[in-house]
C-alpha cells in the first residue's frame, strides 16, 4: 500500500511544475561566520584509513613524501582541510600514544579490536600524525584516550606536543622533533557511553572534569577542550553534561550517522528509489537533531560559550562484498553526494552553536573523500562536494530561504524538496550551493536578491547519469563536477535549472 502511495506521489512530483524560489536577503547584517571548521575531516586507526589510504611508509613503491603517499595527500590539499581528528572514535580509547613514537622497530604492536582485529605495528604515531597535519596545511584534532588510559597517560601527551620544556619535551627532541607543536583541539575521550568506557552521563562529566583538569597549557599553547557527548537524539546525555561540565569544556560532542537500520543498512551502490529517499530523510533529520541539542544548550549557556562539535557524522552502509566487515570500506554514490550537500547546507544554518564537523571518515572508510587500491586512488562524489563547497569556509553567512515543496517518501518521512545557503566571502563575491533531491525532475530555479544586481554569475554542477553512480578504479570517472554556465541574469534576479539530483555551487559577482 505504501509502495503504491510511494509510486502515485512519484509520478505526481514527475507531472507537477517543479519550480523553486529562493529569496537571499543581501543586505541581512550581523550574520555569523561559517566556521571552516564545518568542513573538516576524521581519520581512524581503522581499515586502511591511515595505513594504505594516508601513510605507505618510507620505503613503499608507492609515491610518497616521507611516507605520505603523494597523490592522497595532493587530492586533499585541494579540500582545504581545516581540521583533522585522530586517532579515533573507538580506536582512540584503545590507544596508548607512547607505543607509537620512538624508533619504529621497537614500537610494540597492537590488535586492533574495535576494528576486524588487525594487527598493526604503530608505525603511524604522534609525529607522523602531527606532521601530516603541517603537510596538509591543517588543524590537528587530538582525541585522547580516557577509556583504558589513565589522567597522567593524556597529562603526558600534551606535554609531549607542546611543551616546549621539560622531560616530555627533551624525549620529543630525542625523537627527532625539537619544536613544540601547536595543538588546539582536545578531544577527552570517544563516545564514552559506549566504546570509550559504557559511562552514565553523570559519571563520565566528573570523569570528563578529572581528565580536563590535568591536560594543560604549555607553551602559549591554548587547549580547546571538547567533551564526549550524545549520539544522535540523547539529549538527556547533553543536558547532563551541560549542567555538570559546561564550565570546564570549550566544546561539547554529537556523532549522528545516516542510517536507517543499524542491522540492515543496505547496500552503498545498489539500492531502490525508496531507500534513496529513506536515506535522504535520515540526513534531513540532523536538523531536529541539532536544534534540539542546540536548544538545550542554549538553556545552560545563553552566552554560546560552548562549542556544538558533531565529530561524526555521514553515511553507513554495508562494507563492500568481500572486504573485511570491520574496516568498513564502502562505495560512494551520487546519493552520496547530495547527502553531503544537503548536511553541509544545514550545518550553515546553525553555526551560530555549530562551530566544527568531521566527516567519517577521510580515506577508504564510509563516507570517505578518497579510496585507494593499493596504488591507484580515486576521488569519490562527496570529495567533489567538499571541494565545491570550500568556498563558504571562513565566509559570512547569507540568510536565504526556498519557496519549495516536500518530497514524501514510502515510509511516509517528509522532507523539504530543495536545499540551499549563501555566504559572501572576504572578497564580496556571494557564493550559493544548491541541491535538487528529485530523481525524477529538473527543477527551474529562480533566485531573488534583496539588492544585488548580479554582473557575473559562475559556477560548477556535480551530476550523473544515474543516482547510483560512482567512481571505479581504472575507469574513467563517472561522477565529476562541470562547468556551469547555464543562468540568465535578470535585474536583482537569476535563473537557472536544476537537473534531477544535482548540485550546483554558484560564484556570483
Ligand atoms: O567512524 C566509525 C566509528 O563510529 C567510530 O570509531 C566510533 O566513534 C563510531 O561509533
């Protein structure tokens, strides 16, 4: 009966006048600031996120400088990353972070058992992760370990980056680094009310407060301490942490996955138009989400002074056929894509709270922006996304809405019919990202400025011939972004259309 409300509504939403509008107030003042932050990236001890995906090591066939594999770490310098988290998730509340530094040859090695229990030799540590981040022009995220790890092991791991010294520091100068490093982000633990420890919410802000406490400031080094907080919709975990711990943390945490069934998630590049749409609203779903942890906070701190950091978030799908369950090696669709644009979109929305996301994860683990096989690499949809995007980081918001629709899908969800945001940069241009979710139906698109008189308007679009598109090895890429040139200009107004499922970011002068 759904399927046929489903298919009637489908050929419905085909027929009808597909036509969006979206007013974009101009000469709005006082907006926030889009944090590049949002568009930053997590890498895990996991599968081949790091090792393989990121890190060859020194005497690897593979290209690579220092052991950072070049073509990987050239396709990322074009994202623009501002902020990368390692080593975990559940891998970090494992971790103990003196195995990996030190000569490689006597770094013990570790069962990784979150992760497939793969036996790994800790080659990858503190200095190649730090050094990464100088190589990538990018933030480290340091998520320590608080489940198996005691307050001195984290007390320790900060002196060692950043003091500059003492013995932590003349260990790290043994270690073949003189110079402290700069490390901002502190994470104080992993998804605490499961992999990190199976804490309360009561327990884990005193234990939050204890570990805090002890991690310290070296060095003109400023630690923004981030606290582990709720999955998707706990808001009793939020509540509590804010009424306990909000003065001790700089951020507060939110994983959220799009996922419909944890025990059958689907298949990442074979799926119906119904799960297409069943996924869809799942990503649409963040915006309750972070309303309602924003609105909570917003109860304990009125003043904004902590930070919402949503340091997971994306899709989850079954792991390819015949790849190891525990690594997590999925495929990345143009359903991928449009996931992305439309959460990147939302997240604008609320940077007034949100002020980082990391999206899981960066290489060959689920939504990832590249995958590897052994030499070869390719750039997934969502990488292209991320890439278009780029241009609202460190941007002020434009507040904007659609005049659209609703799609609603077999399992009867609703969800709006389009996606949009506007940000102007420091340069005064206005750039505007647009998603079209219909499978089915172009959308012609009108947007009407407040003030502006366009002169010139460019742009880029990300499409392909079927949702379920993706990039494979040794073909020619299937799912790439395109010019596009296709808007007239017409006083304060622009017109332009969507395809079915695409996305466009446009330059507008
Ligand atoms: O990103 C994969 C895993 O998902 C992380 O390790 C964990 O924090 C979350 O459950």
């Amino acid at each position: 009966m759904k399927k046929i409300l489903f298919l009637a509504l489908l050929s419905l939403a085909f027929t009808a006048r597909a036509q969006v509008v979206v007013s974009v107030h101009d000469t709005a003042t006082d907006q926030p600031v889009i944090p590049a932050e949002i568009y930053g990236q997590f890498s895990e001890h996991l599968g081949r996120c790091i090792y393989e995906g990121i890190w060859v090591g020194e005497d690897s066939s593979i290209p690579h400088v220092n052991g950072y594999r070049t073509d990987v770490t050239e396709a990322l310098k074009a994202l623009k990353i501002p902020v990368l988290r390692w080593p975990g998730g559940c891998f970090a509340d494992e971790y103990h972070w003196m195995d990996g530094i030190g000569p490689k040859e006597n770094r013990p090695k570790l069962v990784n058992n979150n992760w497939g229990g793969t036996v790994e030799d800790n080659s990858f540590g503190t200095h190649e992760f730090l050094n990464l981040c100088e190589l990538l022009g990018t933030e480290p995220y340091i998520s320590g370990n608080v489940g198996s790890g005691t307050v001195a092991e984290l007390a320790k791991w900060v002196e060692y980056m950043t003091a500059e010294n003492g013995s932590m520091a003349e260990l790290r100068a043994k270690n073949g680094r003189k110079e402290p490093w700069k490390v901002k982000y502190l994470g104080v633990g992993n998804e605490n009310w499961g992999c990190g420890g199976e804490m309360t919410a009561q327990y884990y802000s005193d234990v939050y407060k204890r570990y805090a406490l002890y991690a310290r400031n070296y060095s003109g080094n400023r630690l923004f301490k981030i606290a582990c907080g709720a999955s998707e919709a706990d808001y009793e975990w939020t509540r509590t942490l804010m009424k306990n711990a909000r003065w001790d943390m700089s951020g507060l945490s939110l994983h959220y996955y799009t996922v419909r069934d944890w025990n059958h998630k689907g298949s990442a590049t074979e799926f119906t138009a119904e799960e297409y749409y069943d996924t869809l609203t799942d990503t649409y779903a963040i915006d309750e989400i972070l309303t309602n942890h924003i609105a909570i906070m917003d109860a304990y701190d009125p003043e904004r002074k902590v930070a919402l950091i949503l340091d997971e978030w994306g899709t989850w799908y079954d792991v390819e056929p015949g790849t190891n369950p525990g690594h997590l090696f999925q495929q990345n669709t143009m359903r991928d894509a449009m996931v992305a644009a439309i959460n990147l979109n939302i997240f604008h929305k609320h940077t007034g709270r949100l002020k980082m996301a990391n999206i899981a994860q960066m290489v060959n683990v689920l939504q990832a922006m590249i995958l590897t096989d052994g030499p070869r690499m390719l750039l997934t949809p969502t990488y292209h996304v991320f890439r278009m995007f780029n241009v609202h980081q460190n941007a002020r918001l434009v507040p904007s809405e659609a005049r659209c629709g609703t799609i609603v899908s077999a399992s009867g969800d609703i969800m709006p019919s389009f996606s949009q945001s506007v940000s102007r940069d420091g340069n005064g241009l206005l750039h505007i990202s647009l998603a079209n979710p219909y499978l089915d139906k172009a959308v012609k698109v009108d947007v009407a400025f407040d003030q502006l008189r366009p002169k010139t308007v460019g742009g880029e679009i990300l499409k392909a011939s079927s949702i379920s598109s993706y990039n494979e090895f040794g073909k020619a890429p299937a799912v790439a972004p395109a010019a596009f040139r296709d808007v007239k200009v017409d006083g304060k107004k622009l017109t332009l259309t969507l395809p079915a499922a695409s996305v466009v970011v446009l330059e507008v002068k």
